[in-house]
C-alpha cells in the first residue's frame, strides 16, 4: 500500500496503521519503506526504544505519541491504552505510524496489537525491521549460525520471571547460539542455569549494549569464567545476551575487539575451537 493512500475498513474506517520496525537504534538500519512511512505519518506513536536519530526523522506536522514503556517503569503506558490509541487515531481518518523498536514481531508486542486493530476491522499492515539480534551479532563480530560450529540460532526473552519457562535441558540440548533478550539483569541467573544443564564451561557469553548506537560495547567471557570473574555492570542501554560456540569468532571479526574493552581480550583463545 503506498504511503498516504486512504483505503476504508470495516465500519467505514478511513485511516490505517502501519506498525512499522524502525531497527536497533542507527537511523542508517531503518528501512526505506519504514523511513518513507514515518515521513508520511499523520500520526507516529513509537516506543521507548526508537532513537533520538530516528526521532528527528519525524516531519515537524504530524501528531507524536511517546508511549515508550521500559520494564519497571510506572510511568509507561499500558497496552489497552496503546491497543485503543491506535483505533482512535484510525478512526479519525489518520494514517498511524505505530513505530518500535528493532522488528514489531520480535518481542514486539507487534502481534498483539495487529489482532487487536485486525478484531475491529482497522486496516493495518506489519514492516519488518533489524532486529537487535542481527545488530548486536553484527557490532560485536558474532556470527549468529556458522557452518561447522552453529547451525541452529533460539531467541529467548531473558526477562528474570521467564527464565522459568525455558526448557534448559531441551535448550542445551540442541546447542547452537542462544540470544537472550530483556536479559541484563539476568546474565548470571543465565549462565548458572546453562552450567547446571550440562553447557559448556569453555562456550563464549557476550552481553551487548547499545548495538549500532554510539555507546555500543562487548563483553565476553567463557561460561565458566562468569563466577569468579563477573561481567562489568552495565550502562543505560538497552543489552542482549548472546552464548554459543560462534561467540568465539568475534576475537576474529570484531575489528575493535583489541580496543572495545579489556573484557573483550579476555576471550583470547576462544576461537580455537572454531578453526
Ligand atoms: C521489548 S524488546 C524489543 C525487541 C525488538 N522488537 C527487536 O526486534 O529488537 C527490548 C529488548 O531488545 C533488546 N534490544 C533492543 N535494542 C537493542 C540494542 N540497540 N542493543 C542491544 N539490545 C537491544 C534488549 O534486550 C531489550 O531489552
């Protein structure tokens, strides 16, 4: 559907919403059709995640909603509230820009509110974004499956009470890279529980902070070093969690790796395995 186009919904509904993946944060990682959306928008409601970058691509008359919504934080805004926004703003006859960080269904919540305007007939449609997986594996030089080493890649929400429902066992059991999302006050709770189901104390753990922002670092360690050797507490950005065998090449492939932080060189030796 081409921006600025009027197409009518159930109950005579003139306005649509676009939920639209604006990437990790890099304005550069933002699509063209999200970019020619937004810069088409009667109305943007976006996320706590979507970077100020990303913000002044905003055109100066459209209407913008921040209902940016970080965990703990009581002055987000709830669900039903966003889910109703977004049917009043159609229902006025606006072309919404729902805008979220990284991809919408991808711990988006995406799905959510697309049935939500899908039960009332509101016109919608899903674009795609860099996901921050994608993002961290590229800035940290982690390459998410890998022939010979990773063939499988599990995005998992890391957030503390979800660590209950991992299967671990069946985790461990079929190896390849697992990405944690939501994790960063989790990342021992995570290491513990990979070490007590049997993972490999040699594997490589990087957190990764802020992918393809500018204040993006990489830490890594083996499993087994975790304990006695802690990762560094972490900035304000957003971090995901990233453990498998091909952690190891980012010794390799991250061109800073020798400057990006002393934890980073700490893995020297990780890659062996991966040769
Ligand atoms: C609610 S989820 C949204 C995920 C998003 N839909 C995506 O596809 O990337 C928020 C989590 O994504 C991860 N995240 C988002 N942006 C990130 C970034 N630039 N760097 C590292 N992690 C990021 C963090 O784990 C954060 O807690």
């Amino acid at each position: 559907m081409a921006g600025g186009e009027r197409e009518s919904g159930g109950f005579g509904v003139t306005g649509r919403v676009s939920i639209v993946g604006a990437g990790p944060g890099d304005a550069e990682l933002m699509t063209l059709k999200a970019l020619r959306l937004v810069q088409a928008a009667d109305a943007i409601v976006h996320d706590a995640l979507v970077s100020e970058e990303i913000k002044a691509c905003f055109p100066a008359r459209c209407q913008v909603f921040d209902v940016g919504k970080r965990a703990g934080d009581a002055a987000s805004t709830p669900q039903a509230e966003i889910n109703a926004l977004l049917v009043r703003l159609a229902r006025q006859g606006l072309h919404v820009v729902r805008l979220k960080g990284g991809d919408p269904f991808v711990f988006g919540r995406g799905g959510e509110e697309a049935l939500h305007l899908a039960e009332r007939r509101i016109p919608f449609e899903i674009v795609p974004g860099v996901s921050a997986m994608s993002a961290a594996a590229a800035g940290a030089g982690i390459p998410l499956t890998h022939r010979g080493l990773s063939n499988a890649c599990t995005a998992l929400n890391g957030f503390g009470p979800y660590l209950e429902r991992i299967r671990w066992d069946a985790l461990v059991g079929q190896g390849g890279t697992w990405v944690f999302y939501m994790a960063k006050r989790s990342v021992e709770a995570i290491v513990a529980r990979l070490l007590a189901h049997g993972a490999d104390p040699a594997l490589g753990v990087a957190v990764v902070e802020s992918a393809s922002l500018p204040g993006q670092a990489v830490h890594a360690r083996r499993l087994g070093e975790v304990a006695r050797n802690p990762l560094p507490p972490l900035g304000a950005g957003p971090a995901l969690v990233i453990v498998g065998p091909s952690v190891a090449l980012l010794e390799d492939l991250n061109p800073m790796a020798g400057g990006l932080h002393a934890d980073v060189r700490a893995v020297s030796g990780l890659s062996e395995a991966a040769r």
